[in-house]
C-alpha cells in the first residue's frame, strides 16, 4: 500500500477567485517560480528564508522581457524585501511592487496563500 502526502498548494486571488498556481515545495527560498493565470498574465512566485509567499507581475517594466521570476531576493536595510531584475538590476519590493529605484514605476502585486 503506498501512502500519498498531500502538498500544500501556492494560491493566488483573481478575480474569478483562488486559483492554485504551483506545489509549495517547489519554492526555493530566494528564487522564483514564473505561472500563467487564467487571464494569460504571468506572475512570479517567490519565498523568503523566513517562508513569506509574495506574487508580482512577471514582466519587467522596463524592458518589457517576461524575467522578474529569474531575478534574485534581496533586502533593505529598513528590511523591505526585493526582487532585482535579472536584466537591468531594477529592483521591485515585493510587497507593495514599488521600483525602489525609480518611484514612478511599480509592478502589480498579487495576493497570495497556502490552499
């Protein structure tokens, strides 16, 4: 008889509701994980070492390239997490998706759980 462990499911809200995105385990901590949504949008999924999901937009806003997902984690001294974009080193806090390098630019921000 073979035992099957239930894993956790990473979430995100759409507006047509949750919709499971990816296993909880297939998150690293410090790298991203790219998903397609219903919509045909693409988000990039990312934990921390302390285990916080966060969800952004995937496409870069400056170069329009589909890499935030590849881009690396990171920290601030006040401790607003970041993700920096593997092409130009923009980096976005993950949490409210302000460009911390130039204020007018952010990127959407996705609301994110364990189903």
């Amino acid at each position: 008889m073979t035992t099957v462990t239930a894993t956790a499911r990473v979430e995100l809200q759409t507006p047509e509701g949750w919709v499971a995105v990816c296993d909880r385990d297939r998150l690293t901590p410090g790298r991203g994980v790219a998903v397609l949504l219903p919509d045909g949008s693409q988000a990039a999924v990312f934990t921390d070492r302390q285990g916080t999901l966060y969800a952004v937009a995937n496409r870069d806003p400056f170069t329009g390239a589909y890499v935030l997902s590849r881009g690396l984690l990171g920290s601030t001294a006040e401790g607003r997490v970041y993700v920096a974009s593997p092409l130009l080193k923009q980096r976005f806090d993950l949490s409210t998706g302000e460009c911390l390098d130039d204020p007018a630019v952010a990127i959407a921000v996705h609301t994110v759980r364990l189903g």
